[in-house]
C-alpha cells in the first residue's frame, strides 16, 4: 500500500529520460572511477598495513614523545634490551648525576615517575626492568644510558597502546624525523646486540 | 667491529645462571578487529537504508545514531573514520610507499557506493560525527539562504586542502583538526576540544553545522547521492502541495516547488549563460593564484620547515646545555645539510604541481555553484535535495499522506474487536 512508486504522478517522458540518462550515466562513471581507484590502491595495499615505530638509532631523547601523543599517556615507552645491558651497579639511566647513595630511594632515581625497577641479581651486578604502566616515555633515563652507558634503553611505541593515528602526533613534532611507518607485520625497531650501542 | 667490544660495560656473564629477560613485543589490535569494524559499518549503512526506505521511521534512525556514536565514536575513539580516510587514499594514490590498509579503503569506498545509490544514509545515522550532532539538535532555526548557499562550497575547499597535504605528505589536516575526536577521546588540545564543544552547542540550534559547512567526506557523499539511483521523498505516496512539511527540515535541504511563471525563464538562461563562460575563467585564475601560494603552502611540511630554519639559523652558534627540539632539528640539519635542502626542494617541487590544481578546484567549486545557483529547478512538488538531504527521516512525519497510510495500516493489520460484530455475551 505504501509503495511509493505506484501512486506517483509520473513526469513528462522527455524531460525524465534525459535527466535519467545523464543521472545514470554519472552513476557509472562514478562507479568506474571508485573501481579505479581501488583496483590502483589495493594493489600497493599491505596485509597488515603500516603502523608508527622509532628508530632508536635516531632518536635524541628530546623528550617530546611524553607530552606529543594524542593519548593521556604516551603510547611511547622505554623499552630495555637486556642483551645489550651491562647490569651496571651506577647505572645512569636509573641513578641520578650525582646521587646520594646507591639505593632505590625516590631522591637517587632519575625517572620521574619510579618506573624502573632495580633488583640485585649477583654481585656486582643489578638487574633495571621497565614498569610500563608507570613509564611516561619522557627518556630521561635513555639519555643517561646513551650518554654513559651501553645505550640498552631506548624508545618504542607499544601497539597494545599506540592508535595508530593517521599522521602520528609525536612524528609531527619530532625534531629529528625518527618515525617512520613499518610493515604491520614487523612493528618494533628493537636494539639487538648485533647492532652495538 | 674490530677488536674493540661494542660496549662500553660488557654484559656480565652470571655465575648464578640468571637468564635475560626477554624484551616484550606486545602486539596491536588483532587485526580481526579492522574487518570487524568494516562489516559494522556495512551491517549499518544497510540497516540506514532499509530504516529510511523501507521502515521509514525516524525512532529507528535514532536508535541506530544512538549505536553510531557509541561503537564508531566512543569505542572505536573515532577512529577509523571514513572523513580521514580521504587522506588515507590520497596518500596511498600518490605515495607508492605508503600501504594503505584495507579497511581503511573500505570505509571510504563503501558510505560512498551507498550514496550513489541510496543517497546519504552513511550521513544519516552511521558517520559518529553525523550521528552526535543529530542528537544535540534541540530547537532548529532557518539560516537565511545567502549564509547557507556561502558556506555550502566550504566543504570542498576543505576537501581539496585536506588532498593537498595528504598527497603531499605533510600531514592529515582533517583529522588534527576534527572537532568531535575530542569528544570521543575526552581528550585532546585545547583549541579543538573548545571547537568542539562551540560546534556541538551551535548545533543545538543550527542543524549539523559541521557536516553542512565543513565536513570534507560529505562533499563527495554530496557529489553521489545527486546521481543516487533512488532518492529520499516526503510522501510516501504523492504530494497533496499541502505544505505541511515546509518547515520541517532543519538543515535546508528542502526543495520548495519552483515558480512556474514564465517571465522569469529568461533572465535565468541568461544568468546561467554568464556563469557556463565563467567556469573555466575560474578555475585558469584559481590555478594561477595557487600556483602563487605554493611557497606558503609547502611551509605546512615539516622538511620544509626545517630547511627554512637552518637557512635562516644555520649559522648562529651552536647552543650547549639540553637541547630544545628545534635545536635538535637544527643539529640534524647542520649535520646533513644537503640532504635536508634537497628533500625540501622535492617537496616545493611537488607543491609546485599540487597548488596550481588545488587552486583550480577553488575556482571550479565556485563557478559551479554559481552555475547551479542559475540553474533552473523545476519541480512541482516538495522534495528534498538530492544532494543536501541528509536522510534523517525528520519531514516522513510532517506529510498527512504518512500519517493517513500509517493510520490505516495500523486498524487493518490489527484485527482487533471494535471492527467484527460482538457476539452477544
């Protein structure tokens, strides 16, 4: 009852068929056009797309990838390779210039936020580990490992944070240009020992 | 490497056998999820459709805006949107280096076969942005028709500024600046999160002000849906020039019946003559005028940026202490300078090429929209616009033809007691 052809005045044939056919004709221009543009995109498409990812060997530790990200808290984190590490007992990514003693208390630590566990493994050697969810990825404690240590400390966006913007905030605002986009399939740029520091 | 060790504190090896830690690579959102979100969005412009066509109900378009915004805006954040994924394409169509994801094609291909087809249901209750300003519209006001016809080709001078810099690589202008992402994330920069909470009171008045007068991806579901093959009608069956709907559309998108008087025909072929010779006049000075702004243009790239500085900078001394980014930036281009020039020169070589086309769409929206403007209209009845019309289902329920076949669906589906004589008791 409420079909809403059937009870239509219908319009003068010429003036409908023409504008039908014009009409239609566009649709299938555009139609083509759409096709097109898939059939070139889509051949370059990857599986997995891309994703953001810093390039340690890059990085300078301005610390702008605490404050750039579109998320409340960074997607950025320290990440430690161990490998590289040389378990330092004075290890300055964690300890301060000049700190008081070599112990956890708040006033030796560098890290603003206490993210860096300490724990003795053997003598002479201590173990750091990463408490992600305390890390504002601010890398303070990067520069101090880069400047005077092994450089077992670096940068990474975590995915089971990051968004994956369009345009990440942070590569907008890095001064150095060490985002980039990987492969989804390969999303870190780690530090391996055959790299060196 | 030679005989030197790589570190400086050779790793220890442990007596106690203590093992390394392996270093966690999380990973990221299954990628299930993005051909979930894709099917979402199909289920949705389906279950639009369907609603405004088939149902015609208003309460199911709400509901379903009501879910749009949920999962597309607060869940999803926002992301991925089809608005974006313009530049996503427009990257991935200039760019060979650039992947673009099949979802993200998804979502731009899909909204858009819909509207040639069906018109703009994607605007009407599946697109978050759409879908939250809908649901804030409280009192509607008439925008008077000069405002409303000017702002109308902003949107496409937004879109070719948001494929500028997309193709270009120097970044996606749409997305940094979208107002609602603020509202999705609860979170974002001062200046957009103010943008959007300005947006969404004026849209308490003003019908959708983002999606008539700025939203790039409306532009083009504007420029399909004029083609659509079925299109959204007042009546469900014919119109009684009753007038009833007349003030129903709160985003002007209602045709109103065109004069029939012919006095008027001919100075609007006349008009329309003027304005067919302006179209390529336009779109020569709009190339002619972008092509003039390309330098300004290419300082949106951040190499660009770079390399103005260090031109400008380059020679003072180098600063000691902690760095600032722009020091930092500064240092890198110290350290390389060629490079950083050359890369800078590729990229105002390839604005050279992008602004003047830019500049031409400017030209082309503006002639056309003088041309449409002196078109003349001729319908006898009130329809909305083809191309305008955001299928919202508002004016279904102004027409006495919805109400009176409504009404006597429901009496005779209903086999209820007061038709059937009643047997004595």
């Amino acid at each position: 009852m409420i079909q809403a052809t059937s009870m239509k005045p219908t319009p003068p044939p010429f003036h409908f068929s023409r504008r039908q056919f014009l009409r239609d004709g566009a649709r299938v221009a555009a139609m083509t056009g759409l096709g097109t543009l898939v059939g070139l995109t889509a051949a370059r498409t990857r599986g997995h797309g891309t994703v953001w990812q810093i390039d340690p060997q890059k990085c300078v530790r301005c610390g702008l990838c605490a404050t750039s990200c579109v998320l409340e808290q960074s997607a950025v984190k320290c990440v430690h390779a161990h490998a590289i590490c040389g378990y330092c007992q004075l290890c300055t990514g964690y300890f301060e210039p000049e700190p008081n003693d070599l112990n956890t208390g708040a006033e030796n630590q560098l890290c603003p936020t206490a993210a860096i566990r300490r724990s003795f493994v053997e003598d002479p050697y201590y173990e750091y580990t990463i408490d992600e969810g305390l890390c504002i990825g601010c890398a303070k404690c990067v520069e101090g490992c880069n400047r005077f240590g092994n450089g077992s400390l670096f940068l990474q966006i975590r995915h089971d944070r990051c968004v994956n913007c369009n345009q990440c905030a942070i590569s907008k605002v890095c001064p150095v240009d060490a985002f980039r986009r990987v492969p989804g399939s390969q999303p870190y740029l780690l530090k391996t020992t055959s790299h060196g520091s | 490497m030679g005989a030197e060790s790589p570190f400086r504190f050779p790793p220890p090896e442990f007596e106690s056998g203590h093992q390394l830690p392996l270093t966690a690579v999380p990973g990221g959102r299954a990628w299930i999820w993005e051909y979930i979100d894709v099917a979402v969005l199909l289920a949705a412009l389906g279950i639009a459709t369907w609603l405004i066509y088939k149902k015609r109900s208003r309460k199911g378009i709400l509901a379903l805006s009501i879910f749009s915004v949920l999962y597309f805006g607060f869940w999803r954040k926002g992301c991925v949107c089809s608005i974006g994924s313009l530049q996503n394409v427009a990257l991935g169509v200039c760019d060979s280096s650039y992947g673009l994801p099949i979802g993200v094609l998804a979502f731009f291909v899909l909204p858009l076969i819909f509207a040639l087809f069906a018109g703009r249901s994607f605007c009407a209750a599946v697109c978050p942005h759409g879908a939250l300003q809908d649901l804030v519209l409280l009192r509607p006001i008439r925008l008077a028709p000069w405002l409303e016809q000017g702002l109308s080709v902003v949107p496409y001078f937004y879109m070719g500024a948001g494929v500028l810099f997309a193709a270009t690589g120097s970044g996606f202008i749409i997305c940094q600046y979208d107002p609602f992402i603020t509202v999705f994330r609860m979170n974002g920069p001062v200046l957009m999160v103010t943008a959007g909470i300005v947006l969404l009171l004026l849209g308490t008045f003003v019908g959708r002000p983002y999606c008539r007068f700025l939203c790039p991806y409306g532009a083009l579901l504007k420029l399909g849906s004029v083609f659509s093959r079925w299109r959204v009608r007042v009546t469900p069956t014919f119109c009684t020039q009753c007038r009833l709907c007349e003030a129903s559309c709160p985003f002007g998108a209602l045709n109103h019946p065109s004069s029939a008087n012919p006095t008027d025909i001919r100075p609007e072929r006349r008009r329309l003559v003027w304005t067919l010779v302006l179209v390529p006049v336009a779109v020569i000075v709009g190339g002619c005028l972008g092509f003039l702004a390309s330098p300004a243009a290419s300082r949106m790239h951040p190499t660009v940026q770079l390399a103005e500085l260090f031109l400008k900078k380059g020679n003072a001394p180098v600063a000691y202490g902690p760095l600032t980014p722009e020091a930092f930036a500064l240092e890198r281009a110290r350290r390389d300078p060629k490079q950083v020039l050359m890369e800078a020169a590729l990229v105002q070589k390839r604005f050279q090429t992008a602004t003047p086309l830019f500049g031409g769409w400017i030209g082309l929206v503006v002639a056309l929209k003088l041309v449409g403007l002196a078109l003349h209209r001729q319908s006898t009845d009130y329809e909305p616009d083809r191309g305008n019309c955001f299928s919202c289902a508002r004016c279904f329920e102004y027409c006495p033809n919805e109400t009176g076949a409504r009404a006597f669906l429901e009496t005779s589906v209903k086999p209820s007691a007061p038709l059937q004589p009643s047997a004595p008791s």
